[in-house]
C-alpha cells in the first residue's frame, strides 16, 4: 500500500520539460537523468554504491539494476507477492506525458522554423534588390569616373601642348634674340676690312673671353657657310654679297688674336704654375681648332724639346766621350738612364696635362709622339751610322758587328721606352708601331748587314791564324826543310775553338734575328740565311784545312817518288827515304787530326742547328727540310776531301810496307841455305818491322777516327795490306823450313789486324795460313790439303808454284791431274 500511495504521489507531479534543455551541448543521459532522478532516488543511490558491478557485505546486483541483500533473499524466499518494480507506473506515466511535451514541443519549433523561412526569404528579396539597384549606382559612378578620367586626359594634352608651343615659342625667341645679337655682332664686323677698333665692349672685355671665343665662332662659320653658298651663284654669273667676305677676314684676324692672347695668358699661367687659369684658357682654346693650336705649343714649349743642354746631355750620357768610342754595354747603361729620365719627364706632364686640358688623351698622344720622333730620334741618328758593307771598318774598331750591336741594344732599350710610355698613357697613339718606324731603315737592310758582319769576322780570324801559323813555322825554317820538316807541319790547320768561334757569332745573329723579326716567316728567313753562311763558313774552313792537309800527303808521295826512281840504280837505304818515310809518317799524322777535327767541328754545327736553329724554322712550312738540305750539301765538299786524303793515307802507309818489305826481307827468309837445321819460330826482321811501323802510325787512327769512318778506312787498309803482302811474297821461292817461317809471319800479321775489328779481314789472313801449308807439306799431301776450303784452289794453285820443289817433284802435272779430278 505504502509503494502503491507513492506512485500515486508521483503522477501527480508537474513535467518540467523546456526547449532551453535541448540547446547547447545536448545529453540525452542528462535528460534521462534529470527526468527519473525525482522518482528513482534509490536506483541512484545503488548505483553509486555498485559502480564495479558487486555488492559490499553479502550485497548482489539484479540484472534490472536493483540490489539484493540478504534480507531480500530472506523476502523473496518467503514468497513472490509483492511487485518486483513498483515504479514502473509512475515511469510510465512520466514518459507519455514527456512523448506529448516533446511532440508540442516539435510543432512549436516547426511553426518557429516556418515563420523564420518566410521572414529569411522576404529579407532575402529586400536584399537583392538593394544589391541591384547598388550594382547600377556603381556603375555610374564607374562611368563618371571614367568620363572625368578622359577629361583630364584631355586637358593634360592640351597643357602639354601649350607647354611645347610656349617652350618652341620662347626657344625661338631666344634663337631671334641671339641671332638679333649675332646680326648685331655681325654687321660690326662688316663694317670695314681690317677695323676692330669699333667692336662691342664684349669682344674687348678679358673677363667675357669664353663668350667671346664662342660668338666668334658661330659668327665665323656662318658667314663661312653663307659664302660658300654664294659660290654656285658667282660662277652662274650673278652677283654675290662682298658684305660677309669682309666680316669672315675680320672676324679671322680677331680670332688669331684672341687665340693669341689665350697662349700668351696661357704661357703666363704656365710659368707661375698656376693650373686653375691654365684650365681655363685650355677650355677656351678648345672652341678654336679643338684646341689643336694649344695642345701643341703646350707640348712644342717643354724643355725637353727647346733646351740645348738637355740634347747634348743626352748624347753626352748615352754615347760618353766623344773622343772614344763607347762600348754597347755602356751605350746599355746610358739609355737605361736617359729613358727613365724621360719616362719620369713625362709622367710629371701627365700629372699636369690631366689638370689642365679638357682632352688630355690628345695632349698625351702630341707629347709621347714628339719624344720618339725628336728626342729619341736625334739621339738614334747619332748613335746609329750605317758602316759601308764594301768598305768597313777594321774588326780591331768593332767593324759591322758594332753596329749591329749597337742597333740591337737601341732597339731592345727603346722597345722597353714604348712600353713604359703606354703605361704612363699616350692616348689613341700607337707607340709600338711608331718605335717600329723608328727603326724601319736599319731593319730592312738588317740581313745584309749580318752576313757582311759574319763574313768579316770570318776573314779577320783567318787572317789571325795564318799570322800565328806563320810565327810557329818561322824559327825552324831553312833548318826543317833542308830535311823535310816543311812537309810535316801545315799551316793553318783545322782549329776546333775557331769553328766554336764561328757558332758563338752565328749564335749572337741568331739572337739579333729574334729580335728583329716579329712574324714567324720573316724570321725563318732571316734565320736560315744567317746559318747557311756559317754552313758556308764551316765548310770552306774544314774543306781547305783537310786540302791543306792532303798537300802535305801529296808532298810526302812526290819524295816517295824520287826515292823510288833513284832506289832503281843503288837498291840503298838512303838519307832521302828516312827523310820521305818521316814526311809520310808525319803527314799521315797531320791528316787523321784534320779529320777528327773536321769530324767535332761537323759535330758542333749539327749540335747547334739541333738546339738553337731548328725550333726556329719549324713553325714555317719547308724551311727546316731545306736548311737539313744546305747542311748536308754544304758539308759534302768536306766530305769529298776527307775520303779523298784517308785514300792517300793508305796509299802513304802502303808505301812505306811496301819499302819496308823490300829493304828488309832477304830471299834466305824463306828459303834458307841450312834448311835441314833448326827452325827459327820467330817472324822476320821484316815482318816485325812492318808491324812495328804499322802499330806505330795507326795509333793516331785509332784514336782520332771514330765509328763508320774508322770501321770503313781499317777495312780499307786492311784490304789493301793483304793484297800487298801477297803480291809481295809471290817474289820469293819457298823451302819447307821457309814455309814455317812465312806462316809464323803470317800469323803475326793476322794477330795485328785482329785489332782492326774487321771480320772479312781476318778471314783473309786465316785463309792465309791456311794457304802456306802448301810450302809445309809432301807433294803427295797437297790434295788432302784442300778437301775443306775449295775455294782458295786457285790462290793455292799460285803459292803451290813458289815451292822450291815445283819442277823437281812435276808438282804442275799433278796439280793439272788434281784440279781436274
């Protein structure tokens, strides 16, 4: 009863629901909550009690929500007859009052909703009409705008072309106005020819110079222009104005005469060093002849151009005393010196020419140009005096090479000059090309000069070595050649330092030739004909050296000769063979140091050529292929001499074997009277005295001749040295015992030219050996003795007929009988 007066109670309560509750963050739990809180106070409690989901002391959670104790479980064991959830009425109750508040609720907030539409779209209409109607506002503010924009446009144009007119209009007037005052001006110098007395007070006035200068000016080419207008019309036969011919030589005469008061005030300015009026006179006389007249006669006054006693310290610091002759190292030094002084000079006038003149790079070209062409050239006239090539001066007074030495060192100073003036600054002036032209006279004749300076530098040391040849050769003079000492010493022989002398000249106008030439083909030629005189040089000298040299070889052959023809009577060794085997020997000698020297002076051109000329004639197409050719033609007659004199030398040394063989060996060498005694084993007194000679004189061969010419004249010599020895043993007849003894020399003779080095030539002499077997042998062995080497059947077939035993033993039949077999 006491649940049931509860739910009752409840029902009873107002509902309290307001449309604020569903504004904001809205919860439906809250409104939940707030709805059954009233109603359901234990279920809230519980359910703070049973937030985990168990009771605290025997306390279980129902599934509805609803707690059980122990004493409900003692109820509910009693029985069922109370209601499980006595709330739920009110609950009930509750929620269909709130379905009906919510649905009230609903069609209140639709009627709102409703009314807000229509307010919204009828404010909306309002608002597009005002946006429209604005739009038009606009737009005829747009076009206001823009007609006031053009209006403007429109007026401005207008003010600009008013400001033009009134700018045109006032720039004529002024134009009328000065040509008003020009007229004005005009007709003053029109007056009278020649009368300047009745001018303005401007023409007059020192402190309106400028404006004076000008007007002249403008009045001047006026009055020029309109006479040479007039010039057409007087040849057509009309009359012409004489009115403006007066005015232009009147205003020409006061034009000079302001120009001159300018100079002279400029002059003025200039002593007193005061810049500022120089300046301005300078601007002044650039109006007349841009300035021309002013710029010059600033340059034509300076010291440097009108001082006598700076000329004359020129030459006195560059050429010395005039009473000498100055070396080039001191004519060097003194141009070093001289052109630093004018270096500075001129730096000093840049400084003030830069203050001075409103043009200063044309004042700078004036100045830079006179010093080369004035101060520098007067100086170069004197330093530099062309010799004669015909007629020169001695080589103890320098003779062309001073001149040349001297022109290299002007040029090489001067060179330097240009370059420090471009520096210090000389305008649009080409300096290089000036300094060229400077030099433009020398350097044209300049390979002449060279070669005529090498060749009299060739002729002055030929001439120094036949004066010192003829000292050496005169104290031994009747005494040398009464016993053929002239024959042995040659004057002038081949001087390996005077052909490094040669080269040192060459070198020098090599270097000159660099100098002077600036193009690559200039200088190839120039090159090549400065070497090809010394290939000229060089081979003269070697080639008559190794002539020379040959005379001495041909002298000693004329004494061999006579030695000869009187040997055919007496068959004595006399004083005049010693003498003509000394001048042989000697001779000899003489010839084979001629090579060698010729050989290192050959050497030393092509080392130089290598190192300094070719580089030089490469860069040019052909001009080193055409100086290798010069070289070798130029070396070819030497080459010609020297084959031609070592030809002679075997001829002299085969001589002498010759003498020596037939003075020295006896026919009891071979083929002795006690043949069945002793052997002697040791070589022949001729054998070993040919050797002796030949060991002697080839010593200077062997060191003096070296690789190709040495190998070829030892072979040469040792073909003709086995011919000779054969021909020379064919006149003698051979024992057995003389058999042994010419192999014994045989062998001598093939140990000795072992040292030749020559292979074709020690076969010849092994087969030598070989051959003298045949004089060993018995005439019954003489077939076995040739069964390895046929080849010598007939060298063999000759000695077999020099045994002694050749008749006696038909040795001829049998060999007839052998060769045939």
């Amino acid at each position: 009863m006491k649940e049931r007066s509860k739910s009752s109670s409840v029902s009873n309560l107002p509902l309290i629901l307001n449309i604020d509750d569903f504004k904001g963050d809205f919860s439906f739990d809250a409104l939940f909550g707030n709805l059954v809180n009233e109603l359901l106070p234990s279920f809230q409690e519980d359910s703070a009690d049973s937030a985990d989901g168990h009771g605290i002391g025997g306390t279980d959670v129902l599934p509805n929500g609803h707690t059980r104790t122990s004493s409900d479980a003692t109820k509910f064991a009693q029985g069922l007859s109370a209601p499980l959830f006595p709330e739920v009425d009110a609950l009930l109750l509750l929620f269909k009052n709130s379905c009906k508040e919510l649905v009230d609720l609903r069609k209140q907030i639709d009627g709102k909703l409703s009314n807000l539409k229509k307010e919204v779209s009828t404010q909306d209409d309002k608002h597009r009409k005002t946006l429209t109607e604005l739009e038009k506002g606009v737009d005829g503010l747009f076009n206001s705008f823009a007609r006031l924009d053009s209006r403007i446009s429109s007026v401005g144009q207008t003010a600009a072309k008013v400001g033009d007119h009134l700018q045109s209009a006032d720039a004529q007037r002024e134009t009328a106005s000065q040509a008003i005052e020009l007229i004005k001006y005009l007709m003053e110098f029109n007056r009278n020819p020649g009368s300047l007395m009745e001018l303005s007070p401007l023409f007059s006035d020192d402190s309106r110079v400028a404006e004076a200068a000008s007007i002249a000016q403008k009045l001047r080419s006026f009055a020029e222009e309109d006479i040479s207008k007039a010039m057409p019309s007087v040849v057509g036969g009309a009359t012409a104005s004489r009115g403006l011919e007066v005015a232009v030589a009147n205003l020409q005469e006061y034009c000079n005469e302001l120009e001159n008061r300018l100079l002279a005030r400029f002059d003025a300015a200039s002593q007193r060093r005061e810049l500022s009026t120089m300046s301005e006179c300078a601007k002044i006389l650039s109006q007349f002849n841009r300035g021309t007249s002013a710029m010059q006669h600033y340059v034509a006054t300076r010291p440097m151009f009108i001082d006598v006693e700076v000329m004359n310290s020129d030459n006195k610091l560059v050429l010395g005393d005039q009473s000498s002759q100055a070396s080039p190292n001191y004519v060097a030094r003194g141009l070093s010196k001289l052109y630093k002084e004018i270096t500075d000079t001129v730096r000093k006038e840049a400084a003030t020419i830069m203050a001075v003149f409103p043009s200063p790079n044309d004042v700078m070209s004036i100045l830079v140009q006179r010093v080369l062409e004035q101060r520098v050239t007067s100086l170069l006239d004197k330093l530099l005096e062309k010799p004669s090539i015909a007629h020169p001066r001695p080589v103890e007074e320098g003779g062309i090479l001073l001149y040349l030495r001297m022109l290299a060192v002007a040029y090489e100073k001067t060179q330097e000059l240009a370059r420090d003036l471009q520096a210090v600054g000389c305008g649009d002036l080409d300096v290089e090309g000036l300094t060229e032209s400077l030099f433009s006279a020398h350097k044209d004749e300049y390979p002449e000069y060279e070669q005529a300076s090498l060749r009299q530098l060739y002729q002055a040391k030929l001439e120094e070595l036949r004066a010192e040849s003829q000292k050496v050769s005169e104290p031994s003079g009747t005494i040398g050649r009464s016993k053929g000492a002239s024959v042995a010493s040659s004057p002038l022989e081949i001087s390996v330092a005077a052909v490094t002398e040669f080269v040192r000249w060459n070198e020098e106008a090599i270097t000159r030739c660099t100098l002077f030439s600036s193009l690559p083909a200039t200088l190839a030629a120039n090159v090549r004909s400065v070497f090809t005189c010394l290939l000229h040089q060089v081979s003269q000298y070697i080639t008559d050296g190794l002539e020379r040299a040959r005379d001495s070889l041909t002298e000693a052959a004329s004494l061999r000769e006579r030695f000869v023809i009187g040997s055919s009577v007496s068959r004595r060794v006399t004083s005049q063979a010693e003498a003509a085997a000394a001048a042989g020997e000697s001779s000899f000698k003489s010839f084979m140091v001629a090579v060698q020297r010729a050989g290192s002076s050959v050497a030393i051109v092509q080392q130089y050529f290598a190192n300094s000329i070719s580089r030089l004639l490469l860069p040019v197409d052909g001009s080193h292929a055409a100086a290798c050719e010069e070289m070798a033609t130029a070396m070819s007659s030497a080459e010609g001499a020297a084959f031609k004199g070592l030809h002679q030398c075997i001829e002299t040394v085969m001589a002498e074997v010759d003498r020596l063989l037939s003075a020295e060996q006896k026919a009891a060498d071979y083929h002795s009277p006690d043949d069945g005694m002793v052997h002697d084993h040791r070589p022949t007194n001729a054998c070993t005295r040919v050797v002796a000679y030949l060991s002697r004189v080839l010593e200077t061969a062997f060191t003096t001749l070296e690789g190709l010419n040495k190998q070829a004249f030892l072979t040469e010599l040792g073909n003709y040295l086995y011919k000779g020895l054969v021909n020379h043993w064919q006149k003698f007849t051979f024992s057995p015992s003389g058999g042994l003894r010419l192999k014994r020399d045989i062998t001598e003779y093939g140990e000795f030219v072992r040292s030749f080095n020559a292979p074709t030539i020690d076969e010849k002499f092994e087969l030598l050996g070989i051959l003298a077997n045949v004089f060993i042998v018995a005439p019954e062995s003489l077939s076995s003795l040739f069964e390895g080497t046929p080849s010598i059947r007939k060298d063999a077939q000759r000695f077999i007929q020099l045994r002694d035993d050749y008749k006696s033993a038909k040795l001829a039949s049998r060999l007839s009988s052998l060769w045939s077999s």
